[in-house]
C-alpha cells in the first residue's frame, strides 16, 4: 500500500502544481489586458454612471458628498446638459468633451454606451479567472480525496464491501476484480456526493488524528463555503456561506473576491491538506513501511521548503520531528527543518531561541552543528566548520548553493570569503544567482530578526539528506 499512497500524494502535488503554474501563467496576461481594458473604457463608464445619477437619483441623494465629488470629477472632462422631458420614461442628456484630441490621443474610447458595457468586462476579468481556478482546484482536491478513499474501501473490503449488493448488470461478463472495482467506483461516487466533512470522518475512524489536518481544515470551510457561492450564487454572500463560516467579516449581500492573494492562499491550504492526510495515512501502513514512506514525504517537503513554502513547511516537519517511526538522526533533520520553516514565516522569538540553543549537537553530525550555528546567525564559527567540510568533501558547493539551509547565509561576507577560498569548488557558480522573493530582502529581514531577540537569530534553509 505504501507505493500507492505516495502514488496518489505525487499525483495529487503534480496535479495542483500544473493547475498553479496555468493560474500564474495567464495571470500576468489577463491581468495587463484587464488594466489596459479598464483604462481605455473607465471614462467612459464613469461618465454613463454620472449620467444615470443624473437622470434618476433623488434630490437628497444628489447632496450627498459622493455625488458631488463624482460631479466635480465629470465637469474637468465634459460639459453637459440635462434637457427638459419629452416623455415620462427617457431624459436626453447633451454633452460634449472639453478636450477630445488629447483624449483620443490617450487612446480613450469616447462612447459612453460602449465603455459602459466594455468597462465591466474587462474589469472582470481576473475575478472571472480566480473564480475558475478556484473551483478548478477543489475539483482537483477532491479527485485526490476520492483515490484515497477508493484505496481505503480497497483494502478493507469487510468493511465496506461485504454487504453491497450487485445487480446482474454489473458482474454479467465480468471478472472478480472488475466485479470489485466496480462496487468501489460506486461507494466512491456515493461519499463524494455528502459533505466533505464526511470524508475526514470516514478518515478519523480509521484512527487518523483529526487534530493533525484542523488548521488546514478550518481554511478549506472557506474555500468550499466561497466555492459554492460562486457556483450558486454569483459570488454573493448568502446565508448559507455565513452559516459555514460563522466568524466571516463579510456581510450578507456582499461579493466575494477571488483575487490573487486568496487563490494563493487556497493553493496553499489544500498542499497543507494534501500532506497532513498522507502524512496520517501512515496509519495505514505496516510497521516495516512506515520508514521509508515517511522518509519519502519528507523529500517532498524539503522541496517546499526550499521554494519558500515556509507555512506548509512548519505543519509537515512538526509532525515529522515527533514522529517515533522515525530514526534520530532523520527526526533531528525535520526539527532543524521546522525551525528553517517558522524563521521563514517571521516567527523566530526568544522562545524559539532558546529552543535552538537548547539543541544539543555534542554527539552529532557536523552538519548539525553547521546549522546550529546558521540558525543562531553566528556566521564565523559555521563558516570555519564549513571550510573544512568542503575540504574533506562532506560538503560541496551544490548544496552550499541550494539547499534552504544556507539561503540567509549567501547575503553575507562570510559566504563571499568562502566562495573566494574555495574558488575552485565554486566554478560553476561564479555568476551571483538571482534572488528569489523569498531571499530578495534576507539581509534587512536577519537583521529585524537579530532586533526581535536582542542577540544572534537566522534563517536558512535545510540540514542533510541521509
């Protein structure tokens, strides 16, 4: 079983990754044509918005400071007039642009009819791609969920099985295991239907902790609460979505933004989700299994780790540090991983601190002393034991160069120096690499951590791969 859960965890991580990499990609593009949209057709809808005002608002409403302000605004573009009634239902409005050249000039569309209706679609434009995305990444979820499930009604066909009936239509032709997989396909469809709080409880009784997968959990009520309403609801605030998230600052009535920040977000709450329910599927496994495939999720977390996925990170090497069904010296990696990741996300404190040197490398690898010292920012006493790892080959410029660990490091002299002594190590690597939004600014951000905590703080990246 252990293939086969890390199958549906790969899976799973490649299948978000793909939908992420398609948001991001046509992100950029829709969000400059949605701005160069938005520019051309403003004007133009804001003056058919003054106009509707114009015609149909109430005396009071037109004493308002929002109208004469908007008021102000069109009388610098336009002058106009409001001509006597003819009929009851329609007003003639005649107005003429103070400055038409400069305007078309500016590439201004100049019908307001036009840019009344152009405006709103540009401008919905990114709603309109996060909107998808959104709906398109639960989808994604769920088709994880489902092969999860599916392989647990597998494995425990007595349990779930042993009293469905078949029709003759399903087993006519057929062999057993086509027999059997057929009734799974069933179950699947039938749990995918109830609400997804009914697919952790089916987990949880198979003595998964619950608590492991709570902070994901309570951001991805949200998630489906706001999918739903979208689905639903165009978007809007309902009763329903106040019931799901009780504790919401929007109000009923209100649409809901699926900007950037909050699809990011989402990506990010169902990874978390995706690795605690693998990481608790250990459960699952016999006990000569459960090294290995917790050794296996922890090479993927280090691979967020060292992409900056610092919250997700914190969750994965918490629940690795303490995990008994792994060796010492691999739980002491995931506790340096863990520190790495809560430095990573601002919250290095005294406590945290403390803890760090607290960590007792007596008896261990260099290696460990070397990130002992990179996370309390002595930078001089991990260089010297850096020097010599490289020298004797423990160490090698890749890993310098790469791995989380050693992130706050490659801002300093220090690392310049070690570069310089070890010239020839470093060949490949003579051009300074770009700095990613996660190190861009390390040097001022190790510098507000050694302000928090009074003495020597850091960040970096992970400690050694067994």
């Amino acid at each position: 079983m252990k293939s086969v859960l890390l199958v549906i965890m790969r899976n799973a991580l490649k299948s978000i990754e793909s939908l992420e990499h398609f948001y991001l990609t046509e992100y950029e593009t829709i969000a400059e044509k949605s701005e160069k949209g938005g520019k051309k057709y403003c004007l133009g809808w804001t003056i058919n918005m003054f106009f509707s005002m114009l015609t149909y608002a109430k005396d009071h409403e037109k004493r308002t400071k929002e109208y004469k302000e908007l008021e102000q605004k069109i009388k610098k573009v336009i002058t106009f007039k409001l001509l006597p009634k003819k009929d009851t239902d329609r007003r003639t409005i005649r107005f003429r642009y103070k400055n038409r050249l400069r305007l078309e000039k500016l590439g201004v569309e100049l019908d307001v009819e036009k840019s009344a209706e152009e405006f709103e679609k540009y401008v919905d434009m990114p709603r309109i791609h996060g909107s998808n995305t959104l709906i398109m990444l639960v989808t994604r979820f769920e088709e994880f969920i489902s092969q999860l499930i599916a392989e647990i009604y597998t494995r425990y066909p007595q349990r779930y099985l042993d009293n469905e009936n078949v029709r003759l239509a399903e087993i006519e032709g057929r062999g057993f295991s086509e027999i059997k997989e057929g009734v799974v396909d069933r179950l699947v469809s039938a749990m995918m239907r109830e609400r997804y709080s009914k697919w952790f409880e089916l987990l949880a009784g198979h003595g998964l902790d619950a608590h492991a997968w709570a902070i994901p959990l309570e951001g991805l009520q949200e998630v489906y609460a706001r999918r739903n309403v979208i689905v639903h609801n165009a978007g809007v605030v309902n009763r329903e979505y106040l019931v799901q998230v009780p504790h919401s600052k929007h109000r009923k009535g209100m649409q809901l933004d699926v900007g950037k920040e909050y699809v990011d977000n989402a990506f990010l709450l169902v990874r978390e989700m995706i690795f605690m329910l693998m990481l608790e599927s250990a459960h699952f496994l016999r006990k000569d299994e459960v090294d290995s495939y917790l050794y296996a999720i922890f090479e993927e977390a280090f691979e967020r780790l060292a992409m900056g996925d610092h919250s997700l990170c914190m969750l994965v090497f918490d629940w690795l540090r303490k995990a008994k069904e792994l060796d010492e010296n691999t739980r002491s990696m995931a506790q340096v991983n863990y520190w790495l990741a809560k430095i990573g996300v601002g919250d290095f404190n005294e406590e945290t601190r403390n803890e760090i040197n607290k960590f007792d490398v007596s008896a261990m690898d260099e290696s460990f002393k070397i990130a002992k010292f990179l996370l309390l920012q002595d930078y001089d006493e991990a260089t010297k034991l850096l020097d010599h790892q490289l020298s004797i080959g423990e160490m090698s410029a890749s890993m310098v160069m790469k791995w989380p660990l050693f992130e706050r490091y490659r801002c300093t002299k220090f690392f310049e120096l070690l570069r310089k002594r070890n010239k020839a190590m470093f060949k490949d690597y003579d051009v300074r690499p770009k700095r990613t939004k996660n190190d861009k600014d390390c040097i001022e951000r190790a510098n507000a951590i050694r302000a928090t905590c009074h003495g020597r703080g850091s960040r970096g990246r992970k400690c050694v791969r067994s």
